[in-house]
C-alpha cells in the first residue's frame, strides 16, 4: 500500500536555537521511501541523525525569526496480518535484548505506579493478544478522547485518574498496562491516513508472539492505514519537536493521502479481534 504523506510546520524564533525534529517516515522493512523531499524556507543549517529506525532533523535557526519546515514523501508499507488465535506467548527468558527496555517503566509509562490496577482488570485473561485488546477497549470506555486537557507533562497515571486525554496519553496509557502484566509495549508515532483532523498520530504496539503489533486505543485510525515515523519507550524518546532555547510553533498541516489506483479498506474493531497487524517483525537468536 503506498501513501502520499506531507507536512509543513511553521516556526518563530526568539534567538539562535536548536530544534530536533521527528517528521520523516522511517525506512525498515516493511517501509520503503519511493521519493521524498525536504523544504527548508529560508535555508537553515540542518542534518540528518539516524537513531535505531528512527531519521532525526537537527536543525540550527542561527539569526533567524520566522522559518517553515516541509517534508514530503511517497511510502510504500507492507502489513503483515496475524491470525490472532496463533500468536503463540514468548516467555521473557527468550525476548532478544533489543525487546527488554520495554518491559520497564518510563517517564510518562509509570507500569509499576498501575500494576495492580493493570492485574485486577486484565489478569485473568490468558492470550497476551486478547489482554491487549482488552486494554485498548477499557480505555476507549473509560477515558474520553478530549483535546485540551493534558500538556506535554501528562503521564499514564494521571490519564486513568483524570479520564480524559488525547492520542498521546492513550497510547501512554496502553503502554503502561501492558507492561504491568509483563507485555512490552512501545511508544508509535506516524502519518496516519483518514484521521480526522489529520495530524501526528500517536498509538502502541505491543510484543507478542515474535513480532510488533499496532493497537490503537483511541479508534481514530486503522492499523493498515499508517506510516510510521517514529518508536520509543515514550513521547520523551519519540517527539515530533523537541526545542532547545526558545521557538514557538505558529502553524501546523498534515496529510497523509492513498496514492491513487489502489484500493484500501480499514480495519474494524471486530476484525481486529481476530487478526493483529504488524510494521516489523522481530527474530529472536
């Protein structure tokens, strides 16, 4: 399936800064870049950091006030669908060393602050693919999707308290359940086609079986309709912008569009429940 993704993020600078920014679809092997093409107006001082899978822009605003930044890109991503019924569990003495960070706690994923929660709600339920959906259902139910009430300090904890947060918080939250009851899980950022409003898109995928699997708590997007940016155990590792000194965003637009000719159809709730999708899989030594 190939994607059209595009966008254009608009800055002011107060003095000379450092920006590390998150835009670039990332190249693995499920995720082939056809063409793509970045705009800096005016030209600014930037490279390319790769780090793992994921393609950092490092950009100096030098003197400059005002400045756009625009990536574009065709992508070709391959999903691989899974039988949920054969995803067999992997026991934690066979996880390659790459999968064990996303075992434990981080930042704005407190899994031992919701361990108990985690156990009385999901414990009893034996397939770790099932576990997870029933993560991603509780917390469709229990927290309303509602723009404005958290900030970039909000962590999973203070998500099930307040109830309400936006793609980000649940998918910190979906992250922090599953690794209370012994699931990696990682933080996703992407393109997501269909998403209304378009924006960055954040979701999970947890580790199950041998391979990474996309759950998306807020149903705001269909695991076969995604171009991944960008993995880490949280936010903190997989921002879109990450500012040093002092820039202000002023506009943001983003799109992710099919390439024309092709014939795509979501992924509904109770398809899910009987097939998992995955980006990448892992082979264990």
């Amino acid at each position: 399936m190939q994607f059209q993704v595009f966008s254009e993020l608009e800055y002011e600078a107060s003095f000379p800064s450092t920006m590390i920014l998150n835009i670039h679809a990332q190249r693995n092997p499920s995720q082939e870049i056809v063409e793509e093409k970045l705009t800096l107006l005016p030209e600014l001082q930037s490279e390319e950091i790769v780090v793992g899978e994921n393609r950092f822009l490092r950009v100096q605003t030098g003197e400059l006030k005002n400045f756009t930044i625009v990536y574009e890109a065709t992508v070709d991503v391959e999903y691989e669908l899974l039988s949920a019924k054969q995803i067999d569990p992997l026991p934690i003495s066979e996880f390659s060393p790459e999968v064990i960070p996303y075992l434990f706690p981080s930042r704005y994923c407190q899994s031992d602050r919701l361990s108990r929660l985690a156990w009385d709600l999901f414990g009893n339920i034996k397939r770790p693919y099932d576990t997870v959906m029933a993560i991603t259902d509780w917390i469709y139910d229990n927290v309303e999707y509602m723009p404005g009430t958290t900030n970039s300090q909000t962590s999973a904890y203070d998500t099930v308290t307040q109830r309400t947060g936006v793609c980000r918080d649940f998918a910190h939250l979906g992250i922090a359940l599953c690794r209370a009851l012994n699931i990696p899980a990682r933080y996703f950022t992407g393109y997501a086609y269909q998403l209304d409003p378009p924006d960055f898109h954040a979701l999970f995928e947890a580790f199950i079986g041998g391979s990474w699997i996309i759950f998306d708590a807020t149903r705001l997007s269909s695991p076969n309709g995604l171009v991944k940016i960008g993995n880490g155990r949280d936010a903190a590792e997989a921002a879109v912008s990450s500012i040093f000194g002092r820039v202000e965003g002023k506009s943001m637009t983003v799109r992710c569009e099919l390439v024309p000719g092709q014939d795509y159809k979501p992924m509904n709730r109770r398809q899910l429940g009987h097939k998992g999708v995955s980006l990448e899989t892992v082979e264990q030594a």
